[in-house]
C-alpha cells in the first residue's frame, strides 16, 4: 500500500503551488505596500475636490467628462 501524504503537509502541495505563494512569507507591510497599484484616471485624478447638489448633477458631469472606458456613463 502507498501510504498518503497529511493533508496540508508540504509533501501534498505541489511544488509550483508553494513557489507561487512564496509572496506569503513576506511581511505583512511589505504585502501591503505592493498589494494596491494607483491607476492615474483622467479627468477624476486632476482635482483634489468636486461636489455637486445632486446625484443628478453628478451623473451628468460624468457622462459628459469621463471617458467610456472609465465606466461611469449609462448602460
């Protein structure tokens, strides 16, 4: 009979998966730090304050301002 790995003991998981999530061993703020990447979005990012009276207004200066591949325009 063959005897079985424990599940979860490093023998179970395949070599490529454990190489693949080496990342985990890092730490947590260094994790974090590489976690979030700032996209510059035209239009949104080139001032630091907008408000509007309404969600109306808003909607409005969206379609009218924002590129489409922004996602903010109207289905």
């Amino acid at each position: 009979m063959k005897p079985t790995a424990r599940r979860g003991a490093p023998e179970a998981i395949p070599r490529e998966w454990r190489e693949e999530f080496e990342a985990a061993r890092r730490p947590l703020s260094v994790r974090m730090r590489y976690a979030f990447i700032h996209t510059y979005k035209p239009v949104l990012d080139d001032a630091p304050f907008r408000a509007w009276d309404s969600t109306a207004q808003y909607r409005s200066w969206c379609e009218t301002n924002l590129p489409d591949w922004l996602g903010y325009g109207h289905v």
